[in-house]
C-alpha cells in the first residue's frame, strides 16, 4: 500500500504519516512535505525517485508525470490497465493526502500583489486530487485534515476504508477544487474588469428548523469569513438556534449599526428600525431607541455597538425580545440575561475596517440579481453647502439630518424618518405612496409628544410639494432628501413659504 502525502496545510499530518507508516504504508512526498516528514522520523520516498525526473521551474513540476497519475487513475478491476502500468514500471497509489496552496490567505492579504497571487494558484494539488477522487473507487482521496482520524479507525479495523467514505472524500473534494478554481476565476474577473459569469461559493453553517415559514426548508450558509458585523462569524451565548427570520432581521440591524462610531441602538422588526437613537453612552442609546416605540420592540431584535452592562441587560430583561446583538456582554449582563433560557445572545466582532462585502446577491424566478451594496460612507454626508433654501438649518439640525438620513437608507421604501437630539420619533416604511409613509412617521413621532421642531429624511425625492406643506402643518423645521424631481421647485417654493430648511443629498437609498 502506498500513500502520497503533500500539503500545504501541515496540521497533524505528522501524526497521520507516523500512523499509517505502522499500518504498512509506503509514503511519498514532495519538498517541504518531506522535510517535515522525516524530520520527524518518517521513512519517506522522494516524488523524484518515483518519476525519475527531478523538480524543475521552482517547484511548479513535480507531481504532473504518468508515474504518479497512472498510478492514481488506474482501474484495479481493469487488466488493460494492469497491463500498462506493469509495461511502464508504475505502482498503484492507495491513498492521497493532499491540500492546495493558500491562495485565499493570498488574497485577503492588502498589500499582496498579482504575482503573488498567481504564484499560489496550486496546478499539481488539483490535478492529484481530481485524479484520486475520479477513482475513488479504489484510492481514498483527502484534503481535510478533519478526515484523517476517521480512515486511520477504517483502515485499522478493515485494512481499507469503506466505499461509501471513500466515495464521501470524493465529493469532499470536488467541491473543494470547484470553490478553488472559483476563487481564482472571480479574482482574475477583477482584474480584468470583467462580469460575465457569477460564481457563488459558500459553506453551509447550519441547517434551520425552517424558512420563512414552517412549510420552506432553510439553511445558513457562509461565504466571507471577515468576522467585522458578519452574523455567520458570530458567537451565541444563549438562547435558541437562530431562525431564517432572526438572521434576516439580525442582519438588517447589524447593517444599521455599521453606520455609527460613536454610541449607538436600534431596535428593529421585520427588516424595519422600530427605534434608533446615538448617545454618550450605551445606556442611554438603549433607553432612547426603546423609548422611540415601545410597542414595535416587542419580539423584536437590539443592536448596539457598545458592551452590554448589566445595567442595560436589566431593563432588556423586563422586554420580550428575540436577539441582543453586542460587541461585548459584561459577565453581570450575561448572569442577568441568561436567566432568560429563549434569548438568543450574539457576540458579533464590530471592528469599523470599512469592509465591504462584494456584491449583494438576490434570487429571482430563473436568476439572480446582483449589485453592489449601498455602503456609501455616511460620516458627515449631509452639509450645510446641500441646503436648496433661504432658509439654513442650524447646527444642530444637520447634525440630526445625517443621523436620520443614515437611519431612512435602512427603512423599505417609500421610507420617511422623523427624528429629534439623535433619536427616531417615528418611522413609515413599505407604503406605496410616500405621503403615507409620511403621515405614519409623523403620528408616531405626535403619539410620543414631540410636535414642533421635527427634522424630517426621505430616502427619495418629493414627487410632489405635498410632503413638504403635510410636515409644515405637523411640526417639522428642517428636510433632508435626494432632490432630482422634475417638481422639485414646487418643493423647494414650499419650504420657503413655510420657513423650512431642506438640503438635497443628490442620492438616494431605495430599498425593496
């Protein structure tokens, strides 16, 4: 029996090789491999003693030969095959452990270069892995240091590992060159500038109890594992599995809480911010984004990018929600919320790198539909120079404009956001007309007792002056909105009339 041992990845593999050398095994190896292997004691043959041809081009030949294929892709239960290896002096190979060159450490790296990258791309690694695989049949393929201890136990008991597990790491590792040669592929589309085929890869997390709903089948996949506000990388700390809704929804609320530096809450159902607020402190950014609608809260989810303290966990505590999502939880939070065995607790890493995720993907009926995220930097996007009016909004408005106009690019459109000292007052989401959204914001932000002086963001433009005479008559001082109506004029006379400031962004966020 003999095993072909070469990798990249060198976690147990020591172990491995000293363990099937007891079993009989004859090992073969290349380079650095080998190095490692007899360093360690391992009684180990040289690729190039095997082929009779040495490395050349710095390592990039050295597997490619009839020697080590043939003996790979040989059929046992074929004589012809028999035959040919027997004519060309080739022995079967039983056993291939082989992982590829680090080409997505590569990548992730900034400061890596082209060359770099396509010095990694492995040729050998594949090529020994597809034949192994395609001849499972016979020759028990790995590429998961994760699988070694289970063939070793097989080998041990039946001196081979079964069918079915071979046939497993078979599939192991196709899918494995598959999401390779996808890496390469979508990275050279980059620097090429190129877009004509998508690619998706990912690794499944979890399976889900169901989907949206009870009769839709669901599961969570991965595809970045870049930990910063990414929920597949975050830690549970209590709580049930997350449902498909939850992480819709978790998502949703992370994505909110990636605008911010500076303190900040929001409580969010059904991929819409109930309540939103920015602080000095953690505390008081929970109060006030709870204090914004007390009623939606309920069931929903929190965000924030501050440690849950325990005195914040006390007051969420008296709450029914479903997920508390934080950059750190005291042990006095924890001790106080996992009290409550249903809440799920999420630890999520919140480090502002400006990490943007490559594209956002969307299934419809026989395709996709993908664009780039809506990640605009928002610091300080709303200025005085934006202002269309005689009137100029003070200070402390366009503070309040930036932080409703980063809240309303979250909300479904038609989206309205009346807000006041950094926190939401009301919020209309999903209409079909945005004077509807409108008159929703702005009864909630009444129900609560604020009346006058309302900073109002539309995540469109006005189509009409109507928005602009409804928030004079209900309390609102100063607007901030895309602009680009064909009446935007009529909006901006309104504002005059009425005394009230609006600046045009000159973008929109609409979100279905």
């Amino acid at each position: 029996m003999r095993a072909l041992i070469s990798v990249s990845d060198k976690t147990n593999v020591v172990e491995f090789a000293k363990e099937l050398e007891k079993l009989g095994y004859e090992i073969i190896s290349t380079s650095g491999t080998m190095k490692m292997l007899r360093e360690a004691g391992v009684l180990v043959t040289s690729v190039s003693d095997v082929t009779g041809f040495p490395e050349i081009c710095d390592g990039r030949v050295k597997t490619l030969h009839p020697k080590i294929h043939g003996g790979l892709l040989a059929r046992r239960d074929l004589a012809s095959h028999k035959k040919d290896l027997d004519d060309n002096d080739i022995s079967y190979i039983d056993l291939v452990c082989v992982n590829l060159y680090p080409f997505a450490k590569t990548i992730a790296n900034p400061n890596h270069t082209l060359e770099d990258a396509i010095e990694n791309i492995d040729i050998g690694g594949p090529s020994m892995l597809r034949s192994a695989a395609k001849n499972y049949a016979s020759v028990t393929v790995l590429c998961d240091p994760a699988d070694y201890a289970k063939a070793l136990e097989q080998i041990k008991e039946n001196g081979n590992t079964t069918f079915e597990f071979r046939q497993y790491l078979a599939y192991k590792v196709f899918t494995h060159t598959a999401n390779y040669d996808t890496m390469i592929s979508s990275y050279l589309a980059k620097v090429c500038n190129v877009s004509d085929e998508l690619h998706i890869t990912a690794s499944k997390v979890c399976d889900l109890r169901y989907g949206e709903n009870p009769h839709q089948k669901a599961a969570f996949y991965q595809s970045s594992k870049n930990p910063n506000f990414n929920l597949s990388c975050a830690k549970q700390l209590n709580g049930k599995e997350l449902s498909y809704n939850n992480i819709q929804d978790a998502n949703a609320a992370l994505s909110i809480v990636k605008e911010f530096r500076t303190p900040f809450c929001v409580a969010l159902k059904h991929m819409n911010p109930c309540g939103a607020a920015i602080a000095d402190d953690g505390l008081t950014a929970w109060r006030k984004a709870y204090e914004a609608d007390t009623t939606s809260i309920f069931g929903g989810i929190v965000a924030t990018n501050c440690e849950i303290t325990k005195e914040m966990a006390l007051e969420m505590k008296a709450i029914f929600l479903e997920v508390i999502m934080a950059p750190k939880f005291s042990d006095e939070a924890l001790k106080v919320l996992c009290k409550k065995k249903n809440v799920r607790l999420l630890e999520v890493s919140m480090n502002y790198d400006d990490t943007i995720f490559d594209k956002q993907i969307v299934s419809v009926c026989g395709g996709y539909l993908v664009q780039d995220f809506d990640s605009e930097k928002f610091t300080n996007v709303v200025k005085a120079d934006m202002c269309v009016t005689d009137v100029k909004p003070t200070n402390e408005e366009i503070s309040d404009m930036n932080f409703a106009w980063r809240i309303v690019k979250h909300v479904k459109s038609n989206a309205i956001v009346i807000a006041k000292n950094g926190q939401t007052l009301g919020i209309g989401a999903g209409q079909m007309n945005r004077i509807g959204s409108a008159h929703l914001a702005i009864e909630e932000a009444h129900a609560l007792g604020f009346k006058s002086d309302l900073i109002m963001a539309s995540d469109g433009f006005f189509p009409f002056d109507d928005c602009v005479k409804y928030a004079h008559e209900n309390g609102v001082k100063a607007i901030v909105q895309p602009g680009g109506s064909v009446r935007d004029e009529d909006s901006i006379k309104a504002a005059n009339e009425f005394g009230i400031s609006m600046l045009f962004t000159g973008m929109r966020h609409f979100k279905h």
